[in-house]
DNA sequence: AGGTTGACCGTGA
DNA sequence: CTCACGGCCAACC
C-alpha cells in the first residue's frame, strides 16, 4: 500500500487506534499532530465512518470533553456507555476529569 | 470544476 | 464569565 494511497481520513483511522484504554482524546490534538491543526473539523468528518473502521470513536471528543459525536452513533446513550465502560466518568455529556484521562498523541507518539 | 458541508478551534464583545 | 461569529481545510454532491 502507497502512502499515497492513505487520505486524511485514513490517517486520521491510524491515530485513533492508538488511544489506549481509558484514555480519550481532541479533534484538534489528533490534528495537530497529523499536522493538520487547522483541518480538526475533518478528523471528525472522518471518524464519521470510524465504526466501521474497528476505530474506538467514542473515545475522540472535542477540546472541551463534550461528546460531541455522540448523536453520529448508533444509539443515542452508546458513546457514553462505551466511555463510561471504560472507568471514565460523564455527566450530561462532559466527560468529567478529562484533564487527567486526556490523551495527547503528539505529546505521548 | 465549483459550491456546500462539517463529531472544530480560537478570538472578540 | 457566557454568548456569538469567523476561519480553515479536505471530502462530498
């Protein structure tokens, strides 16, 4: 496969499934550290079909911990489930502490 | 080939 | 501190 090949969206695939367990992440941070700061509105165009892509989407939110996308998924509640499944705690649709289960790959890749 | 949209982000009032 | 507007880039129709 050409790197060529591999759109925005696909690289935007690859950084997704490097959010550990627990952890969650921005639009922009995934941006930035494409390289793309100012295209973070295409991270989530991209993740649109993530779900079908084996990517942990509802673990992507925007800068301000709020489940954004919730609405693009299956269920209405399912992105909070997922999340809260994984020790992290929301409440109307913020994610609480989310400083502390903040991933950011261009400081952790 | 062109116009519109979008799971955003940043700044201003 | 909260509400509102603009900008930016790439994919989709």
């Amino acid at each position: 496969m050409k790197p060529e090949t591999l759109n925005f969206f696909d690289r935007v695939y690859a950084v997704a499934k490097q959010i550990p367990y627990g952890r969650v992440t921005s639009f922009g941070a995934i941006a930035n550290y494409l390289g793309a700061a100012r295209s973070a509105r295409m991270v989530g165009y991209a993740l649109n079909g993530s779900v079908e892509k084996d990517v942990p989407a509802h673990r992507v939110v925007n800068r301000i911990g709020l489940l954004t996308g919730k609405h693009h998924f299956d269920g209405t509640n399912l992105m909070q489930q997922l999340l809260e499944n994984e020790g992290i705690v929301i409440k109307d649709n913020q994610i609480q502490n989310f400083d502390a289960v903040f991933w950011d790959p261009r400081l952790e890749l």
